[in-house]
C-alpha cells in the first residue's frame, strides 16, 4: 500500500513538470520570433535613415558646390572657403578621399608660401588648422590632400601635390627633416605606382527624363564615377534607391520625347573612358601599371555604342549567312563640364555627337588592335609583377588559338576572297591590307606570349605548356596558309616548350655561360677551364666527355700558368668581342611575292645562350620592324 500511495503521489508532479516544460517551450519559441521580429524592424529602420541620409548628402553636396560656385564667381571669399569646407567634410564622412583631396587644394591654392598673417575671418570661424601664416595652413593643406591621394590608390595626383612641397623645403623653408620625411613618401608612392595593380573604377551614364523630376535634372544626363570595381547591376541598384526607384529604360539611344511626360524616367548604362595618352603609351618596355592611370584618371570624353543589324548592304552580299558582316556598330562620343575624378563623383554632360557608323571591316581592325594590345600588356605584366597568376595569360591564349565562341580571326577570311576584292574601294583595300598585317603581327605576339609563360610556369602551370604550344603551331600553320608567312621575334636558340630543355648533359657553351657571373674570379676561371677542355678534345683521340658528371676543379691544384691568367683578369678582364657585322651579301633571300605579304630579310643572330633554365623571367617584346612597302596580300579564290 505504501509503494502504490507513492506512485499515485509521483503521477500528478510528473504532469505538472511536464507542463511546466511545456509552457517554458512555448515562452521561449515566442521570445525568439519576438526578438527577431524586432530586430528586422531595427534592420529596416536602420537601412531606411541611411537611404535618407545618403539622398540628403547627395543633395547638400550638389547644393554646396552650386554654392561656392557662386560665391567664387562674385568674389565672396569668405563664403566661398566656408562651402569648401562644408563639402570637404561631406566626402570625408561619405569615403571619398579623391574628391575630399581636390575639394580641399581649392583653398590651397587660395593661399602662399609667404609668411603673412592669415586673414581674421579664417581664424574666427577656426578654419585656421591652428596656424598663423599662409605657408603654415598651406603647407598642412597640401599635406593632408597628399595623403588623402594616397589613401585613394590616387598616387599620381599624390606625386603632384608632394612635388610642390619639395621646393619649398630645399629652399624657402630649409627643413631637410621634412624634405628626408617627404622623399619617404615619393619613393614609396613610385614603388606602389610600379608594383600594385590596382582596382580601377567604371563610368555610367545617367540620364533623367520626366516632369516628376526637378527642373536640374529632367532631360539633363551626367557622367558618374563608381566605386572601385562596382558592377552595373549594383551601380543602378544603389542610384535606384537614391532616386526613389524611378522607372528604368532600358535602351541606349536619346530619349527626348519623355521629357514633357508626367512621371519619372532614368536612363543608366556603362561609357568607356577616352583617356588623354601619355608620351610613352607605345612604348613596349615601359611597365602597363605606369599607363593604365593615364587610360582612367582626367577623362573629359567618353564613347558608347550598339550594334545594329543590317541585311542589305555589299558585306552581306559577300556572305548573307554571317553574322559578323551583319552587325554594324553605332557609336557615340560624349564631352563632360569637368574631368573626372572631380570635385563631386560625377559631372555634367555638355556635348553629345552625331551618331558614328563603323562597318564590319573597320570594326574587325579595330578589336585586332585592341587584342594586340591587350595580350602585349599581359605579357608584359607577367615579366614585371612576379605574383602574377599565369592562368590570366594561358587563358587568353587559348581564347585566341582556339576561339570556339565567337569564331576569332576566321570571322575575317572572308574580306581576303574575290568578291570582297571586287566590291571594295581604294580605302578599303588598304584597310585590309592593314587588317593582315595586325593578324600576322598577332601570331609573332602569341608566341612571346606562350615563351612568358614557359618561362614563368611553375608546379600546375607546367602542364598545360604542351597544349598550348600545340594549340599555338596548329593557329600559325591555319595564319600561313590563309594571310600571309609570319616571323618570330624570340632569340634563335629560344623555344615554347619545357620539353626542350630536359637534357641533362653539359656543353662548351654552358661553361662559357660562366662568364656571366659577377665574380672575376669566377669568370676568369671559367674561360681557363673552358681552355683546357677545349685542348683536351683537340689533342689525341676524342673521347666523349660528360660534363654534368665531372667534379668542380680546385683553385689550389692550378697550374702558376693558369694562375697568372687569373691574377690578370682580374685587373683588367677580358674585352667582349664585338659583334660581327653582316653583309649585304649574306643577308637571308626574301620570300617570294606569291607567300603571302613580304617581310623584311632576316639578319643572322650572334651565337646566344638564353634559355629558358637560365633565365627564369623572358625579356620585353621587342618593337617590330616596319613591313617591306613592297608587300603583296595573299587573297583566297
């Protein structure tokens, strides 16, 4: 009776605790959805003052540059320095130290490197900085708009800003603490511009059509400069959001007539930066890092196109069924108020031209040249940046050598037929006479390409050499038989392949090799070695011998000959014979007029010893040789 009372008494706690867990789940499951109900309506709040905020810092940007514009234009100095530093400030909190940098030398350049009293107004309102005199603030001006350059991967704008300063120090100031600090930070400016490939930025353009939009902006359009690597999807989300999603168009051309319409229209696609150029822009053995800011840094032009398709013209007449002698381009050339990167992160557009057509074949010559450039550039990247991934290059050499997508060079054997020779004119002729040479002048590129990354490739890279050396001979063989005999610009002993340098035994011309060493010693012993070798095998019976086996020879067993000779090298080492010079008469024949276009006689090299185990990084291209005027073009009947 005991057990079963106890039982009876156990049952009813039991169900209780039951409950009570029971309950506790239930209090709990409601907490947390609680919880994370807030939270997303504190994510939402969160992310709804931001949009307000980033419209309303748009918009007092905007307004405080209209501003201080118009006070700089009427002379009010005063209001004019306030309204820079109001939109200094601005860009400071929004991240863009570029245009905080540009906003900020504005005052700089207000002010001297005199030693005179700033004006009282300055120092009232505390623009001062905590300085006295106009070299002072100057000199922190331009300081901090350096840095904020160099914050901004904007290191040549840095450079300009820090090369004004040095001056100052050497001679005005003579502070050379200072001139030793700045020198600092030009040398590592120099040392970044050289060896870090930077993230560049894109331009879009944006036009506003509609009534509901302010009169500012309705049928005006705008260039602005993203961020870095911000794609078109993302720009356009973000601008959507700024706008309050207005309705987007989706289409390239003018749209005029939505000016007058009642609602909201905005217009947002990607614009291509005609840079300035520089001096050095076809120079081969100048860096690509160094050219590339002068391609995306002060533009003023920009260009669009589309294709437009047309069925009726003499180029489908050759070949109705192509697509490539179908497409037209449509093109566009757009100038701004400012160069941008600016002030502000976009800027006005004040001229857009006539539309520009441009046929099938001035299109094909211009992505030959436009690859050509590219795959030097890449090439080139490869020798001078040893972190650069080789699968960059491999790539684009199989996009080239084996295009499977959109055809490659074989889209452009059809202007090499009859009936195109037929239909084309004078201009046209020389056109694609222009358009065979850039397609020879690939094949001698490519393989510099493939000789970079043989010589680069290490661990995986290696495997894929003997694909793309066999992709590239099979293109070259398909180049010759179609456009013309092709060249290569590499030495006479270089090569595309790994295979070719897997023997392990020595030569004559491997230890002469020595005499590349920095050492004299090294160098003056090498050539004695290589002596009495070459003794050896010209005395008595030959007998083969096996370099890679032999031991080193000791310095101390040498003869009082040999160490004479050495003792004489080393006060004054051996002339480098000259090299020999060519005379008409050995010159190389020229290929018949029936191969193809002419190209220029061979000159025979001096013996060389690159190769690729030597030397682990390949020398720049060289320029290539102007063509022979007398060349003929290889036409396909």
């Amino acid at each position: 009776m005991h057990i079963l009372s106890t039982r009876s008494q156990k049952h009813p706690r039991g169900k209780r605790q039951k409950a009570k867990t029971w309950i506790q789940k239930r209090w709990k499951m409601t907490w947390i959805l609680f919880r994370g109900a807030r939270t997303r309506r504190r994510r939402r709040r969160r992310k709804k003052k931001e949009e307000e905020k980033n419209k309303k810092l748009e918009k007092k940007k905007k307004k405080k540059r209209t501003l201080w514009r118009y006070y700089n234009q009427y002379n009010h100095e005063e209001l004019y320095v306030k309204y820079i530093y109001k939109l200094y400030d601005l860009h400071v909190s929004y991240g863009n130290k570029i245009e905080a940098a540009k906003t900020i030398l504005r005052h700089a350049d207000m002010l001297t490197f005199d030693d005179e009293s700033l004006p009282t107004w300055l120092i009232a309102r505390s623009l001062n900085r905590h300085c006295q005199t106009n070299r002072q603030l100057k000199e922190d001006l331009m300081q901090e708009a350096g840095g904020l350059f160099a914050k901004g991967e904007d290191w040549e704008d840095a450079l300009i800003v820090y090369n004004q300063l040095i001056p100052v120090y050497q001679n005005i100031i003579i502070d050379y603490h200072k001139l030793s600090e700045l020198l600092k930070k030009v040398a590592q400016l120099y040392t970044s511009i050289d060896r870090t490939d930077r993230a560049y930025f894109y331009y879009y353009l944006v036009a506003f059509y509609g009534q509901g939009f302010p009169a500012y902006l309705n049928g005006h359009k705008f260039v602005f400069r993203s961020e870095q690597l911000e794609m078109h999807g993302e720009f356009m989300t973000r601008l959507m959001k700024m706008y309050d999603n207005p309705e987007k168009i989706m289409k390239t051309d003018p749209c005029p007539h939505l000016v007058n319409s009642p609602g909201r229209h905005i217009q947002i696609f990607n614009i291509e930066p005609i840079g300035t150029g520089c001096s050095f822009e076809e120079n081969a053995l100048v860096n690509p890092a160094i050219k590339k800011y002068y391609r995306h840094y002060n533009i003023e032009t920009f260009e669009y196109s589309r294709i437009e398709e047309r069925k009726e013209t003499k180029w489908t007449s050759i070949d109705p069924s192509s697509e490539f002698m179908r497409n037209w381009l449509v093109r566009w050339r757009i100038k701004t108020a400012d160069s941008l990167p600016t002030d502000l992160r976009f800027t006005e557009v004040l001229e857009l031209s006539e539309p520009i057509y441009v046929s099938p074949l001035q299109n094909a010559v211009e992505q030959m040249k436009k690859k050509n450039k590219e795959l030097n550039e890449l090439a080139a990247n490869a020798v001078y940046n040893q972190n650069f991934d080789l699968k960059l290059l491999s790539r684009d050499i199989i996009g080239v050598v084996n295009a499977l997508v959109m055809g490659g060079v074989k889209n452009y054997e059809v202007f090499f037929t009859e009936a195109s020779r037929n239909i084309c004119e004078c201009g046209e002729q020389s056109i694609i006479m222009e358009l065979s040479s850039l397609i020879i002048e690939q094949v001698e590129i490519l393989e510099y390409c493939c000789y970079v990354h043989a010589s680069r490739c290490e661990g995986e890279a290696r495997a894929i050499n003997e694909t793309l050396a066999d992709a590239f001979e099979s293109y070259r063989k398909y180049v010759e038989e179609n456009f013309g005999k092709t060249r290569s610009r590499l030495p006479s002993n270089a090569t595309i392949r790994l295979s070719s340098f897997d023997s392990t035994e020595g030569s004559l011309a491997d230890i002469s090799g020595m005499a590349t060493l920095k050492s004299t010693k090294a160098a003056a012993l090498g050539s004695a070695v290589a002596n009495l070798l070459s003794n050896k095998r010209t005395s008595g019976t030959a007998t083969p011998v096996n370099l890679a086996s032999r031991s080193a020879p000791s310095f101390d067993n040498l003869s009082s000959k040999l160490r004479s000779s050495l003792a004489i090298s080393k006060l004054a080492p051996p002339p480098r014979p000259p090299n020999p010079t060519v005379s008409p008469a050995h010159r190389g024949p020229s290929p018949p007029a029936n191969e193809g276009i002419r190209m220029r006689a061979h000159y025979p090299h001096q013996a060389s010893t690159v190769s690729l185990n030597q030397s682990m990084t390949a020398p720049p291209l060289p320029p290539r040789p102007d063509l022979d005027p007398n060349r003929t073009l290889k036409r396909k009947n």
